[in-house]
C-alpha cells in the first residue's frame, strides 16, 4: 500500500458558502468536506501551495460564522486546494 495515507480525522462531506482571505488574496468558494484538522475548498480566487488563509465559513442553518484564523494551504488542483487547521480552537462569530 504504498503512497496510502491515513487521514488524520474523520471527514463529514458538506457544501457549506465561505471566504477566504489572505496576502493579497480575497475569494469565495464552497466547503466540498470539512474536519477538525482540515478542509477541501473549490475557490474562485488562485492560491499556492504554503499560503496562509483565514476562513469565515457559513454553516448551514446557523446564525453565526464559524473562524478559522489559521489555514495553511497543503495542495492545489486548479481551483480545488486543500488546507489544514494550524489550530483545533474554531471560532464563532
């Protein structure tokens, strides 16, 4: 099983709205899933791989937004990145 990576958390599939935002990077994409150590994001606006984001995420069905302050950008795929969760403390706003 070469090349097989045992993920870190369990993953809960989701479409949840959100912004990003960064260096000189502002954009909006879509949750595809979401876990305690890291998300998959469709975005409309380029990152690169070792970017550090900050995540307002809108939850279905709740009032407040959920903060991530710290999300470095690990893989990018066009307009598909992955990041993971430089803290386990989730805001809501």
């Amino acid at each position: 099983m070469a090349g097989f990576v045992m993920r870190k958390g369990q993953r809960i599939k989701t479409f949840a709205t959100m912004r990003y935002f960064g260096d000189r990077v502002a954009g909006e994409g879509i949750i595809k899933d979401l876990s305690l150590s890291g998300s998959y994001i469709i975005g409309n606006v380029p990152v690169s791989i070792g970017m550090v984001l900050a995540l307002h995420i809108f939850v279905p069905g709740e009032a407040e937004l959920l903060l991530i302050e710290r999300a470095t950008v690990k893989w990018v795929t066009r307009a598909d990145f992955g990041v993971d969760f430089d803290t386990h403390e989730l805001k809501v706003a």
